[in-house]
C-alpha cells in the first residue's frame, strides 16, 4: 500500500534529479549550505522539544561560544550536543553513503545528542515506564523495548528497497517515537535517523519546523492510530522545501531560475486567491516550501498545477464516455 501521492512523489524524484545533475556540487557553496542547515535543524529541533533559544542565539552558542544571558544552561547545552550528533551523521555520509542502520548506530546518535544533559542515560535504553504529556500514546512497557528495537530494526531490513524511501524513512520516524526507547531525546533522534536514510538517497538535510509543531504532533497522533498519509506528506513537504533550497542556492546563474514568492504576491498574477493558494500548498498539489510561517511558490508552479488539473479533468471525461 502507497501512502505517498503520485504528483508528489514525482515532483521530488525529478527534483532529486536536478539536483543529481549538478553534481559534482561546488565545495564551497555546500560547506556553506550544509552550515546554515546544521544550525537551522538543531534550533528547529531542540525547539519542538521546547529549547527557549532563538535562531540567532543557537548560531550564537555554537559558532562563536557565547553564553546567552538570562537562558539556562541546559539550553546551551543541548544546542552542543545536537550539533555535534550532526557532525557524526554528515561524517557516517561522507565516509560511507550504504550505512547499515542499527540498534547501535540509534544509540550513538542517542548518546551524543543527551551526552551532556543527561549524561547518565546517554545511549542506554529506559528501564521504567514513562507517559508522554499532551499525547493519546502510552508507549510500551520498558522490558518490551529492546524487543521492540529488534523488531524495527527487522522491518527495516524487509523494507528496504521495497518501500518507498520517503514512506519508509516517514514510517521509521512514527516507528521510534512510537517504541519511545529512552526516558528523552526520542525526537531529536527519530528526526536524525529518518534524515540518514534521506542522505544516503542523496536528499538534503531535511528540518522539521519549530512553526510547523502542531501540526507535527498532529500527523503523528493520526499515525498512532493508523493514519499514515497525512505523516508522510508532512515529510514529503518538508523534503521538498530543502530540495528548493539547494536548487535555488547552486543553480548555475546561466540557469533560468524560477522564483520564490509570497502567495499574496503570486495571487495577483493567477486566477487563485492566496487563501485557496495556500490550501492547494497545505494539500501538497502545488509546489510550494515553508519559509518561516509563509508558504512561497513560483508562477511556473502554478502554471504546472493549472496543466496537470486540465490534463486530470481530460483524464476522466474520457473514462466517463
């Protein structure tokens, strides 16, 4: 069963391609996307979890060493640790792009992401029961999860070159914030298997959005109970936005770029409102990326989604007649 929508799925494999077509990618303008993704996906995920640094402060503490006045040190320090757990993970690509996933491997980046808030659990399975407030979900008893982890770590093995990369990198992600192996930092390290598996496929660093996080919580909420398309387009969007990012940064500037703008801006040159805009942006029907709270899309995007409507429409008279 495909829970990834066709438009979508074709959408990001020929932008995977693009972006494949370009390499080999100019060293510097990488080192430097890689940076700024680095930063953006360990504010973003340290602040789902509720880390009260902002943007610039998270540059801030790992960049340049500062301490942020008025900001708790577990604060500082989870921004450290969650950096360097990247680190590992673009050093286990850049060493080898076929890394075999494993409990191990979940553990490492377990370890590195707590290694200093909480240093005693650090990489160690929870050996008691824990509830997770706000949520619907009570993970499994502590003696089922290294059975549980196993059992994973199977599925994975059996699904892999079978399953859809963005469907099984999805569903792993449910899977382990699911199981809740370790008493904290279940997220952060779903968020950084999942992108392991994504990287090894060749897709950018995929960061989940601090100003996206009820919706987060939402899909997998609806994933708790079987609900698995609304987490996977969730993904897929998120995928996609870090796709435009890369195209739009190493495009060579011979290249006809399409540009990113604002719904509000776009609407006044389509037939559509930005309100209905960005309904067709929320329904992944039309190719369009987050930049804070505001979707952005292209002219030629809704160009394409007009064709592929008027294209669909002749799709089913036919099959009426």
């Amino acid at each position: 069963m495909s829970y990834l929508s066709p438009i979508i799925k074709t959408r990001l494999e020929e932008k995977l391609a693009k972006l494949n077509k370009l390499r080999p990618l100019p060293k510097s303008a990488v080192q430097k996307l890689r940076e700024k993704f680095q930063i953006e996906m360990t504010y973003n995920s340290n602040a789902i979890e509720g880390n009260s640094l902002t943007l610039k402060e998270t540059f801030l503490v790992i960049n340049e060493g500062i301490t942020v006045k008025g900001k708790p040190l577990k604060d500082h320090l989870e921004a450290k640790d969650h950096h360097a757990a990247l680190e590992y993970l673009y050093d286990l690509i850049d060493k080898d792009k076929k890394h075999t996933i494993s409990e191990m491997l979940i553990k490492n980046l377990h370890q590195i992401i707590v290694q200093e808030t909480d240093k005693e659990w650090a990489g160690r399975y929870r050996n008691a029961n824990v509830i997770i407030g706000g949520a619907k979900h009570t993970p499994p008893d502590a003696l089922q999860v290294p059975n549980k982890m196993r059992d994973l770590i199977s599925w994975l093995t059996t699904q892999k070159g079978k399953m859809n990369i963005i469907e099984m990198t999805a569903l792993l992600h449910h899977k382990l914030v699911h199981i809740h192996p370790f008493f904290d930092g279940n997220g952060r390290t779903a968020r950084l298997t999942m992108n392991l598996f994504l990287m090894q496929a060749g897709y950018p660093l995929v960061v989940i959005m601090k100003t996206d996080r009820k919706k987060y919580y939402d899909v997998l909420d609806k994933a708790d109970s079987g609900k698995y398309e609304p987490l996977v387009k969730f993904v897929a969007q998120s995928i996609e936005r870090s796709l435009d990012i890369y195209l739009k940064t190493l495009t060579p500037a011979t290249t006809k770029q399409e540009k990113f703008v604002s719904l509000t801006e776009i609407s006044k040159t389509t037939p559509f409102s930005a309100k209905y805009l960005n309904l067709l942006a929320r329904q992944g029907k039309l190719e369009a990326h987050k930049e804070g709270r505001d979707w952005l899309t292209t002219k030629e995007a809704v160009e394409r989604y007009l064709k592929n409507r008027t294209r669909q429409r002749k799709i089913t008279t036919l099959s009426n007649i």
